[in-house]
C-alpha cells in the first residue's frame, strides 16, 4: 500500500486581504494610466471647446503677428482673436480682428470669429476665419 501526502498553503486572513490590496493597487494605476492618457489626447486637440478652429501665432504671416502683438497688452484672459488670409505678403487678403473688452470667454470667441467672417466676406478672402491661440 502507498501512502500519499498532499501538502496544502492555507492562507491566514492578513495574507488573503494583503493579495487583494495588491490586486486591488494595481487596478487603480491602471485606471489613473488611461484616465491620464484620455485627458493628455484631449489637451492635444487642436479645436478650441467651442468647436472654432484655430491657429498658432507662429503660423500666422509676419504683418498679423505685428498686430498680435500690439494687441496682447490689452487682452484679458477672455479676449479673443480671430484671422484669416489668403496670402503671407498681401496685406489686403489679410484679416485680424478681436473681441478685446468682453466678458465671457465664449462670447469673445464669437464675436472675433463673426467681426473676422463680415471682414472676409467683404475682401473676398477664401481662407476661413480661425482663432489665434499662443
């Protein structure tokens, strides 16, 4: 007759509970991981949250930088500008305009695309009006 032995781990109450905290950690980093990557992917968009495009200052021509810049000074954190051309040397298939003295984000953002949308449809610019962001 031969006898068998079977060696068996029982698990005390502590372990069991550090083996679900660990598992339990390790969940959470990955949720923060993804959360993490979803908001970065959304920082990335290149459409303001008003669904406007936009356009970097550096990509503006030389001419609308000029007047970026003297504008800046008196910008508030709720003013915005808005531009559009068809050319980088032709200073009359070019459009800026801004919403400066507002107060509501939203409504500056309006209002420089509407006053740049008027602007372009009289000089007959084919480039769509975007907002100027830094």
């Amino acid at each position: 007759m031969r006898a068998f032995c079977i060696e068996v781990d029982v698990l005390s109450a502590d372990d069991h509970h550090k083996i679900i905290f660990q598992q339990n950690k390790l969940q959470m980093k990955k949720t923060i991981f993804i959360f993490g990557f979803i908001l970065f992917a959304l920082m990335g968009l290149r459409v303001s949250a008003s669904g406007y495009p936009s356009v970097a200052v550096s990509e503006l021509p030389e001419p609308l930088r000029a007047v970026w810049k003297e504008q800046k000074p008196e910008m508030t954190p709720m003013s915005h500008c808005a531009a559009a051309f068809d050319s980088h040397s032709d200073g009359e298939k070019m459009i800026f305009r801004c919403s400066i003295h507002i107060k509501m984000s939203a409504e500056g953002e309006r209002r420089a695309m509407k006053y740049c949308e008027e602007k372009r449809a009289e000089k007959g610019i084919k480039a769509p009006c975007r907002l100027v962001r830094e």
